[in-house]
C-alpha cells in the first residue's frame, strides 16, 4: 500500500514551518526523518494533505550542555545522539536505549523530535524522557512553552501539541554522576517493536534506593513512569518487599493485546523486568532468581 495524494513544502525557517502550520491546521503533517511518519502514510492510518519538511532546519539540531541543562534540538538524529560525548557522560540510560531503536538505516535518518511526536507507545525514547525528567519545548504562533514529559504522552500517537505547534527541542537535567540506570527490553528480534520494555534511573546508597525512576513501555496506550518504584525506595529490598512491588505494578499496568502478545504476558514481562532491573542495579542476583518463583 502506498500513502495517499498529498502537497509538498520544504520549510526555510521554524518561523516559515509555524506559517505554514498555522494555515493548514490538521491537514498538515511535519516531516523531520521520516521513519515514523512515513509508514503511518503508506499503512493509510493517517492521510495529511500537507507534508511539511523540515528536515533542513540546522537550527533544530544539536546538543548542548549549559547549567546542569542537556538541551537536544528535535531534528539531532538518533546517530548522532549515540556518538555524542555529551549524550554519553550526562545520559547515558539515553544512549543505551538508542542501540535498542530499529535498525541502523532507521538511526541514520530517524530524529528524537520525530520519534517523540510520533508518540508511539511501543518507543523506546518516550519512556526515556519520563525517567530521565525530560521537558519537551514546543513552538507555536502565541510563542515557546515547555510541556513536561509526564504530561506531553497523551495516548496512542497523540501528545500534548496543538495541530500550530512545532517540537522544537528536548531539555533533560545532567545526570547526577552518582547515579545508575538500566534498560532493556523483549523483542521477537533485536530492532522488532518492544512487547515490553523499561527504562530506569537510581540513586544506590548502602546497597538500597534512594531514588528510583521506572519507565515502563509497550504495557499501555503511553509510557508509564511506575508510582510502584516508591515502594522500593529506602527500604532493604526483600522477595516480600519485590512482591509488594509487582503487585503495585500490575495494578497500573493496562496493557493491550495484538499480534505480539496478550495482557497477560505483557504483565508477567513487566514483572521480569522490574526483577531484573531491581537485582542488575543492587548487584543483587538473588532476587532476580527467587521473585518471581
């Protein structure tokens, strides 16, 4: 299948993408890499009469460090992020989960700004930016705003930005130099859509939690940043505790059935990741071994 009859235009400025924007409304779509936005044309689930290209907009791209801030312009390619010296000292748990993303053809043209507008729930960079405290700018004709991850995913493709609005650039707090993260996900084969994923980011003293961030993907209609990971913060972690936790978990989980699994196993996966990722970040095995028995 092949997308349907649509108009071009190669945007020269932001300012001329908001122009143009403002203009078609809805029946615009913003092009940037393509790799999502793309197939979604030629699988016919979405029809835009317009395609905005911005994908020449050096302005969008980049990173840079400054104040405690890692500000990633939308257009920066997944390839880029992955050999950034920035990327990997103040956000490591985001260059991890990039070598999960596709394939290196998809990396090599794919954008963080299209991969978060997109708003796949099966995406591996949207849960990142809730672990990771991310702020998403937005540009539109009333001027800039910053939308905070935990309110910018608002279901299955569909974000906090209005048809005028342009993503613009992704803000994320330096990683504290103390801290650890873990990712990983289950797929059929590595660069298949996630069936279940998560993306963590802690603070270890004296072999416990003192913060703990928990990105679950692929177990809803959006990302979920667990409320369950409080229950192990600032307590020694036991098989009791970890069953308290997978019991919290699997009262916030809403996951959805398809071709690649059922609720059911998408629940136990996510309950297999959390074990792993409690016991990987405590250099714990036992407890990866033992909770789920």
């Amino acid at each position: 299948m092949k997308a349907s009859a649509f108009a071009y235009a190669r945007a020269t400025s932001v300012a001329n993408a908001l122009e143009l924007l403002t203009a078609h409304g809805e029946k615009a779509k913003v092009l940037s890499g393509g790799q999502s936005l793309l197939p979604a044309m030629n699988l016919r689930l979405i029809a835009p009469e317009l395609i905005i290209d911005i994908g020449e907009l050096a302005e969008l791209r980049g990173v840079v460090v400054k104040g405690g801030v890692l500000t990633i312009g939308a257009l920066t390619r997944h390839v880029d992020l992955l050999k950034s010296p920035e990327i990997a000292a103040h956000a490591p748990l985001l260059r991890d989960a990039l070598t999960h993303v596709a394939h290196p053809a998809i990396r090599n043209r794919g954008t963080i700004g299209g991969s978060l507008a997109q708003a796949d729930p099966a995406s591996e960079l949207p849960a990142c930016m809730l672990t990771l405290g991310a702020t998403i700018v937005v540009r539109g004709p009333s001027g800039e705003r910053r939308i905070a991850a935990n309110q910018f995913f608002a279901g299955i493709y569909e974000t906090a930005l209005t048809p005028q609005e342009l993503l613009v650039a992704v803000e994320l707090p330096v990683t504290p130099k103390n801290s650890t993260h873990f990712f990983h996900e289950f797929a059929r084969r590595h660069g298949d859509y996630a069936i279940v994923g998560l993306a963590a980011q802690a603070l270890v003293k004296d072999g416990q939690f003192a913060d703990l961030r928990l990105g679950f993907f692929a177990v809803g209609d959006r990302p979920l940043l667990a409320k369950s990971a409080g229950k192990l913060v600032d307590v020694v972690i036991t098989s009791a505790v970890l069953s308290e936790a997978f019991s919290a978990l699997d009262d916030e989980l809403d996951p959805l059935e398809d071709q690649q699994a059922t609720p059911a196993m998408r629940r136990h996966l996510a309950k297999v990741l959390l074990a792993r990722c409690v016991s990987s970040l405590l250099a714990r095995p036992d407890l990866c071994t033992g909770a789920l028995a």
